[in-house]
C-alpha cells in the first residue's frame, strides 16, 4: 500500500504554487492528500502533521502503535485504521478545542499535554510525593527575560571557537560519521555530512529502517525538504518551523554571522545538570523563539532549543552539543543528540574536512 502514497505524490507535486509560503516553489502536499484517514487535521503540510503525531505520543507517553494498531508499523497504510484510542483522541481534539473557545478567548490555554503530563490517564488524585518532593527544573522552561545584551556572550561564544577570523577561514566542510536512533533500532550507521557558507547544507544518514534507505535532509539557504524511501511521502518539504530550524542549523554550522540570525535578544542565566549556562534566546518576528545554552565557563555553546508550531500545540527540539575538536584553528562540535517528540538521535562525527570543495547538486531538492 505504500504504492498508494507514492501515486499521490505524484498527483500533488503537480500542483502549482497557489500564494504559499515565501521561499517555496510549490505548494507542500497536504496530510489529507498523502493519507487516507485523515477527519481533524486537515489542511496541514505532512511535517507539520508528524509533528502533531509526536505531540500526540509526548503528551500521552504512547508510542505510534500503542495509540494506533500493534501492526502499524509495518505498513503506512496500516495507519489509516482506526482504533479506540486514536477515537478517543479525535474526541479529545474537539474538546480541547472547545475548552479553550469557550474559556480561554480562543488562545491556547490547555493542550493534551496539560491533563495527559506524559500519561495515558490523567492523575485525578493530588500526589504528596510531587508536593514534597524536590521539585525538578527542565532547563528548556527557562525564559530568558534579562535585558542584558546578548552580544558580550556571542562574542566569547566566536572567540572560544577561535576567533572571527579564523571562522571566516573555513568556507565549506565535509564530514563522516554515525547516526543512530529509533529509525536505526538504535544501531550505528554511517553518515555523511555536506556543508557551504553561507548556509547550505545536506546531511545523509546510510542504511536507515528496515529496507536499508538513505535518510537525508536538505537546506538549500531558502528551501529544506526531508527524504527517505520509507516514509509515506518520499521527499517533504520542510515548512514553518522546521524549515527556520533547518536555517538555524545552517547557521550554527559556520557561525560567524550568529549575530544577524534574530532581531530580538533576551538573556539569563541557568543550568543544565551541575554546569551553569548563559541563555541567549533570539526572536524573529512572527516566529517563536530560540533558546542558545552557552556553558559559563568555556563560552561554547551546549545546547539549542526550538519550537514549531502544531494544530495542537508547540513541539520542542532540543540539540546537544559536545565533544568540541580543533579543525583548521576552528573549534567543531563532535556530537550532536537531536531530541524531539518524534525521536531522539545521536550523531558522532569521526572526521571533518574544512575547504574542500563540494557539487552544488548536493544542495538541490533530493530526487527519491
Ligand atoms: C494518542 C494517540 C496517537 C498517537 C500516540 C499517534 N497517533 Fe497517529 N493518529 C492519531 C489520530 C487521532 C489520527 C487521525 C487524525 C485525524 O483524523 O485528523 C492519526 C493519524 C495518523 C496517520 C494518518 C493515517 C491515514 O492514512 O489516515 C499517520 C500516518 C499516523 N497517525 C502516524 C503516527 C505515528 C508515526 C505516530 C508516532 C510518532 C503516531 N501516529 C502517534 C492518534 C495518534
Ligand atoms: C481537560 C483535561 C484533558 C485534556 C486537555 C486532554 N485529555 Fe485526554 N483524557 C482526559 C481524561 C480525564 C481521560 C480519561 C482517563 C480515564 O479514562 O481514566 C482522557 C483519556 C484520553 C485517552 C484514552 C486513554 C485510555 O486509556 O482510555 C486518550 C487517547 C486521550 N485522552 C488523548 C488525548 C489527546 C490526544 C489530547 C489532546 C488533543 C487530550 N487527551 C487532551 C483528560 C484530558
């Protein structure tokens, strides 16, 4: 059945662009036009549906096939069944929808996530271990509030990586080595990663799932897409949030212009376990914001945090940086743990090679 999908791609390629977004040549294919099954949520592109499906599983701490049937994962065609629980998540969509028509002026006061928590079953009792227990801080809930400049902190962030100068030397890189995460069954495969300033870049996961598919995603300095031979749609365009994530990226991988990347700046000061970090949150309007975790001491910087939006609510991306090597007098993040609600991934690169040159076909739309 996943021929099914591929037919529809064909069909919805086709289709011109009709006043879509800046920056994209035709109009993403729809979730209604890829999948078969689709009552609620309608009319939205296929990133931004798998990205209401991770909410679904973040909020209800179900996985894919708890919610949906045990063989869905076997087929995308098996996702289209219906079963008791995704009803009951229909039924809950409305609600919600209504709790916050009715209640909160229409803005988003309550989400699955502020009954569910993470829980199939919502907690009705109040819970003395939560009340007198040490209360726990997630770092990714700090809002930055400071007025202090963000520039000081940008500042030693480029030169804890080695300077301006330097930075500006390095104009392109390519660099080998493993991806791992669900999709892998959380075994090591080979990755390959293609760079150019300013802002371009693709990166090719090898032997992905089960039928051995390359996973690759692209930034082309304006447009992204995502392709994999095993997913319902073949190639997706990246839009909304995870196209300006995409950006981001491009921009961390040559990060001298760091500074032009937002045009609003707040600052504060937090921790990530035992190590205190410097927050540099940018905003863009229209966009929500970025946070930027720069370690205290050393100046680099250790994690970022992302947001794009869903039908149901916000979905976070958290990327964790580390294991930072000297390449050409430029200091490179070696590790990369990539956590969103769709799956948490791990990249360790093995070699970088700066200046080398690179086919311009890499950055092009990928043809699967
Ligand atoms: C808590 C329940 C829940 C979880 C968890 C969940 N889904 Fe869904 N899924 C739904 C509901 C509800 C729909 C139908 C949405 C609608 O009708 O608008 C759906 C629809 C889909 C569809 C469209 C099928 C079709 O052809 O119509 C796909 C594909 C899908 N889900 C994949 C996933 C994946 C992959 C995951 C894991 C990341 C996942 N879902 C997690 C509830 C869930
Ligand atoms: C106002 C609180 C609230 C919100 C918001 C909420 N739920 Fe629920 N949900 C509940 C309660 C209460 C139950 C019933 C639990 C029980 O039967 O013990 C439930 C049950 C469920 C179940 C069935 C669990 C089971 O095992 O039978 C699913 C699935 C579910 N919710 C999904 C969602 C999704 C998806 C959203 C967001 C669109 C959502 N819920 C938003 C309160 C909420």
């Amino acid at each position: 059945m996943k021929f099914g999908s591929v037919i529809v791609l064909v069909c919805t390629l086709a289709v011109p662009l009709a006043g879509g977004q800046a920056g994209q040549q035709q109009r993403p294919p729809l979730a209604e036009e890829v999948f078969t099954n689709v009552q609620i949520l309608r009319g939205i592109p296929i990133d931004e549906f798998m990205d209401t499906m991770g909410f679904f599983a973040a909020a209800t701490g179900m996985n894919c096939t708890e919610c949906h049937t045990n063989d869905a994962d076997t087929s995308w065609a098996h996702y289209a069944a219906d079963s008791p629980l995704k009803n009951t998540s229909r039924r809950m969509m409305r609600m919600v929808t209504a709790i916050n028509r009715d209640h909160f002026g229409g803005r988003r006061g309550v989400t699955c996530f502020t009954c569910h928590a993470g829980t199939q079953r919502p907690k009705v009792d109040p819970s003395l271990a939560i009340q007198y227990g040490e209360p726990v801080d997630d770092p990714n809930e700090f809002q930055a509030t400071g007025q202090d400049p963000a520039a000081p902190i940008l500042d030693k962030y480029i030169q804890a990586l080695g300077g301006a100068a330097r930075l500006a030397g390095v104009t392109s890189f390519t660099a080998k080595g493993t991806y791992m995460g669900y999709d892998t069954y959380r075994q090591k495969v080979p990755l390959d990663i293609y760079a150019q300033a300013p802002g371009r870049f693709a990166t090719v996961a090898h032997e992905v799932g089960p039928s051995k598919a390359d996973n690759v995603k692209v930034y082309d300095g304006r447009n992204g897409w995502f392709a994999s031979r095993d997913k319902p749609l073949p190639v997706w365009p990246l839009t909304g949030g995870n196209l300006e994530g995409a950006k981001l990226e491009a921009t961390l991988f040559f990060p001298a212009q760091i500074k032009q990347a937002f045009t609003q700046w707040r600052t504060g000061v937090t921790a990530i376990g035992d190590r205190d970090v410097q927050v540099v949150q940018g905003t863009n309007a229209g966009q929500p914001p970025v946070k930027l975790y720069f370690d205290e001491e050393s100046g680099l910087l250790v994690r970022s945090v992302r947001y794009s939006e869903s039908p149901i609510g916000r979905v976070p991306t958290q990327i964790d940086y580390s294991d930072y090597r000297d390449v050409a007098g430029v200091k490179m993040p070696f590790k990369w743990t990539v956590t969103w609600t769709g799956n948490q991934t791990f990249i360790e690169l093995s070699e970088i090679r700066p200046n080398v040159p690179i086919d311009a076909a890499r950055f092009a739309r990928p043809a699967q």
